[in-house]
C-alpha cells in the first residue's frame, strides 16, 4: 500500500482559455455577485480582465477566486490546466499508483474580516480550499480513485499560514492523523514555505519508508523542461543534516556538527580533517601549533584566541571566555614585553619558559625600570604575574593606563580585595556567571563590584552601565577592539594578512 501527499498552491490550477470568464458561459459574471466575491472592491473587478502569461500560455487565476468560479460547472472543467500535477503524476506511468491520495488545503477566512479581503492582493484570496472539487475531478479522472482533504485553516491572529510555528502545529496535528502505510511520497513544492518545510519536517520523523517526490526543472536547448523525480529519503535526510551542521559550523559547533556528518555518511576526508582541527580550537587543544614561546607566534595565537572568546561569549560560555580572556591578557603582556626588549634593548633580556619572562637584571636600563617600579627582581629573576608585567610594559613603551582596557588594568591591580576578585572567584569557586555580571566584568570590574554589593541601587541609578546590552558586543567595543589596537601600537601587528575565525568557518560550511 501506498500514500501520496500532495501541498498545494496558488498556481497549481490555472486555465487554459478565457473563453469562459467572461465571455461565453461568463462565469465570472456569474459568481461575482455572490459572497465573498461581492465583498472585494468593485465586485472583483481586479479579477475579471485576466492576462495570459508569455512563458506558459495560460491564465493564472486566484486560487479561492477561481474555485468559486468554476466548481459547479463540471462541463467547462476542459478549461482547467494542472502545470505540476501533470508533472508529478508522469512519475506512476511505469509503476503502480498510489493507493491513497491526500491533498492539503489552505483556508484563512478566519483571520480576515470583509473590510480585508476588499483588497485583492489579500492572501485569503490565494487559499486553496475552494479548489477541492477540481482536484477530484482531476484524480477520478487521471488514477480512478477519490482523494482525501486536509485543510489547514488557522484561527490565531497574526498567526496565518506563513507562521512557522503556527504551520508546523498545524501541519502535525494533521499529518499523524493519517494511519502508517508501506511507501509514502511527499510532494511540497507548492504552498506557503512555512507549510512545505512543516511537511517535509513532519513526514520525515513520523513516516516510516517516505520518498519526495519533486519537479525537477531544467533547461535544455533553451528551453525551461520539467520531470517528475523521486528522491529516497536517505539523500533527502542527508542534505537535510548537512545543511545543519553548516549552521552548527559557524555557530561554534564544530564538534556537534561533525557528530550530524557521521551520521549520514559524509566522508570527504580533507573537509572532516579540517572540521577536527576546529574542535581542538575550540576544546582549547590546539590554537598553535608554532613555538610557544616565540613572540610573534604568541601575538597571531593571541589574535585568533580575541576572535575565540567572542564565539563562547555569543554561545553563553562565559567561564570559558573569562579564562581565555585572562590566558590572552597574560600572554600579550609577556610577548609585548620581549618584542620590546628585543628591538630596544637587546641585552636586556634572556628568555621566555613556562615559568616566566627572565630579565637580564645586570643590564642597567633593566635595573633602572626595576628601581623606579620598587619592583623586587622576581622569583629566581622571572617575571611571570600580570601585576609586575603591566608596569614593565608601561614603562618601557612609556604607555599610559588609558592605553589600555579596563580590565586589563584592573587585572593587574597586586592587591585586590577578596570581594573585588570576581575573575577568581568566578574561577575557582565554579560560580555560574549571568549575563549582567559579564557585561559588567568586561567593562569595568570595579562597577560589578559595586552591581554585586546592592543591585537594586545598582540598577535604579539612572548613570549605571546598560546591563541591556548583548555581551559580545560589549566584548568587542570593550577589548576586542582595543585589544587589537594594542597589538598594532606594541607589537607591529597588522590585519591585512589575518583571517578571521568567523570567515574560515563560514569558508568550512560552504564546502560541505
């Protein structure tokens, strides 16, 4: 046994003369006087000159209005023309015919009063259920059988037929309804895209064996030709994944997108390559695989770790990005400091190891920034925490505080209350983080300190920071960007050469 559902449209009928309109047997004329053709302005006179199109030959008709015309005069029915069901149907000639047919409708007189549907753009005149009596007709007269009708008729405002969830509601109310059978073709090309893409969704998940069958439309010697295709789900359902892991690619996912690829078979091997490569990124496996302690390696890992963190901050991950953020900081602070030394002042410095930046304390101008800064000389002559790199840089670039991010200050503050730690609180005590605490973590530290003590003063105080803000945003116009800025003043970073995340990503998903 077989089920064939079949959407449909404004265009699937359309006629193939005017000879009857308004002429001849004038059944325009006829039905324009009856409700609820009487009820659009001047008695559906937008409807009653109609205009053959060049490419078809044929008249195209409002769905509603042309139902209403025609389906009591079975006799002019040889006026009719049905484009993609002619199509469709050619797919049975070698194969046996459904054995039960069911058409979708549409009706959405609910949702428009008279003083609406004067206008004849109005979508209530495009519904499809005036047309049930032809497609009958059409399939008692083409496969000998009578089909069965669903109608999708909306009843919440501002809800109609192109609201996905609406449709989608809709749509599996009344498809699972239909009692399970061994071959269902799905036909959805026609019809609102909310109602084909709930019909596809729908049949996939609650059918057992479905096959879609589709136009296919092509040109050949300059002509636009059409045939019937039938495509097995497992294509269908792969593309379908497909298409969602490109969306999970340049949304951060890689790992949950290369689960979908697995799933349908997908074995180009550069492409999953690839993919894997960005889990280890974004699993903070491997952001570099260059020599950690080289500066200009650091500078390009730091500059792909800024575009990291906006991905985590935009996924809500904010612990990971608090911790990314403070590894970047620290990292810049190190390599900043080494370029420097480097170009200006090369006895001055010796090494850079997992435990630090190691000075050349007998070199004088280091003793003399070290003597200024009342800094002690480090453990072992190492230099390794934010609060005793960040003055070495200022004072050897002869950089200011307002050369910099808030944050970035306030991390290398020595003494920090307890309470005023929120990066380590945060940390280690495994605290959830919300929206409005990163907003203002990221901005200025010291305004969550004053958030965290009494927010309802916090927030009543008309001079507060916009805790309205989307964090990624705030992110960028409040380090990113000056982050940046600083890589480019301190480290001769340029972004013509860069790539960013985002664009490989998106590179990634377009080739799938």
């Amino acid at each position: 046994m077989t089920t064939w559902i079949i959407t449909t449209g404004n265009s699937d009928i359309q006629l193939n003369t005017d000879a009857n309109w308004t002429r001849g047997k004038g059944l325009f004329e006829k039905a324009k006087n009856n409700k609820p053709l009487c009820n659009c302005q001047g008695e559906g006179k937008d409807f009653a000159n109609l205009k053959r199109e060049n490419d078809t030959k044929c008249f195209p008709v409002a769905a509603r209005v042309l139902g209403l015309v025609y389906q009591d005069h079975e006799h002019c029915y040889s006026d009719l023309v049905f484009p993609l069901l002619d199509v469709l149907i050619k797919a049975f000639q070698d194969k046996k015919s459904p054995d039960r047919v069911y058409i979708i409708l549409t009706d959405q007189e609910e949702l428009f009063k008279t003083s609406d549907i004067k206008n004849s753009s109005c979508p209530f005149w495009q519904d499809t259920c005036t047309l049930e009596p032809l497609f009958e007709w059409y399939f008692q007269t083409k496969l000998k059988l009578k089909p069965d009708f669903i109608t999708l008729q909306p009843s919440v405002n501002n809800r109609g037929l192109d609201h996905w969830d609406q449709v989608l509601t809709l749509v599996t109310e009344e498809l699972t309804k239909i009692q399970p059978d061994d071959v269902f073709y799905i036909s959805h090309q026609a019809s609102t895209p909310a109602i084909s893409s709930a019909v596809q969704f729908v049949s996939i998940g609650y059918f057992s064996n479905v096959k879609f069958l589709i136009v296919n439309r092509y040109y050949q010697e300059n002509k636009i030709k059409t045939s019937p295709e039938i495509i097995p789900i497992s294509s269908y359902w792969k593309q379908l994944q497909i298409q969602k892991a490109k969306k999970l690619i340049t949304d951060g996912f890689p790992g949950s997108a290369l689960a979908l690829l697995k799933e349908v078979g997908y074995n180009n091997s550069e492409e999953i390559k690839e993919l894997e490569s960005y889990i280890d990124l974004f699993n903070i496996k491997t952001i570099d695989t260059g020599d950690e302690f080289e500066p200009t390696q650091a500078i390009k890992r730091v500059r792909k770790t800024l575009d990291l963190i906006e991905y985590f901050l935009k996924q809500e991950n904010y612990l990971q990005a608090i911790i990314l953020l403070s590894a970047a900081q620290e990292t810049f602070l190190k390599a900043s400091i080494s370029l420097y030394l480097q170009k200006h002042i090369p006895g001055g410095f010796k090494e850079w190891n997992e435990k630090g930046l190691l000075l050349n304390l007998k070199e004088t101008k280091i003793q003399e920034v070290i003597k200024q800064l009342k800094l002690d000389k480090g453990d072992n002559h190492k230099f390794q925490n934010s609060h005793k790199l960040f003055p070495l840089l200022k004072e050897f670039t002869k950089t200011v505080d307002n050369d910099y991010w808030q944050l970035l200050i306030w991390s290398s503050t020595e003494k920090r209350e307890h309470e005023f730690d929120r990066r380590n609180q945060l940390m280690h005590n495994l605290r959830g983080v919300k929206k409005e605490e990163m907003i203002l973590y990221l901005t200025d530290p010291e305004e969550l300190r004053k958030y965290l003590e009494d927010k309802v003063s916090y927030c009543s105080n008309s001079q507060r920071i916009n805790l309205d803000q989307s964090v990624d945003e705030v992110y960028r116009n409040e380090i990113k960007g000056k982050f940046i800025s600083a890589l480019k003043t301190l480290c001769e970073w340029t972004e013509n050469d860069y790539i960013p995340l985002e664009h490989h990503l998106e590179k990634l998903a377009n080739s799938l």
